[in-house]
C-alpha cells in the first residue's frame, strides 16, 4: 500500500537572509553557533571574534546560510548551497 504525503511535510526549515535580522539578532545567532559545542572561544583572545567574523563572512559569500527549523522553532547556520 502506497502512502501519500502531503506536500511540504519532509520541508526542514525556512532560510532566513541573514540581512533581514537585526543586526543585534544576527550576532547573538553567530555567536551562539560558535559556542553550541561546548567551546568557550572567549579563553583566547580575539579567538571568539574571529570565529562571529568567518561565519559572518561565509554568509556573505553564500557558503552558509540561516535556516528556521519551523518543528523545533529553532535556528541553525548551515553550509549554503
């Protein structure tokens, strides 16, 4: 028996341009992604702006990319495409 989905349900997120957030937000999500393994980047100097700074930059090249997760309501940064 063949089970039909709807359209849309296997969707994951929604990308969100990062030049839409609040520049306040974008930092806070930036800085959040380079800490959520436990690393505190703060312990070297300069190592924690460096790390906003390169994915800043990846999202500005299109090597990354924001996406909304609408199931989780959370955020995440991504290799873009």
């Amino acid at each position: 028996m063949s089970e039909n989905k709807p359209v849309g349900l296997h969707e994951h997120g929604v990308e969100v341009p990062y030049e839409q957030l609040e520049p306040d937000t974008l930092q806070s999500l930036i800085q959040e992604f380079v800490t959520r393994d436990g690393n505190d980047w703060g312990n070297v100097e300069g190592a924690l702006e460096n790390k906003v700074n390169q994915v800043m930059q990846q999202l500005c090249n299109r090597q990354a990319k924001i996406v909304f997760d609408l199931k989780s309501q959370t955020a995440n940064i991504v290799a873009g495409r």
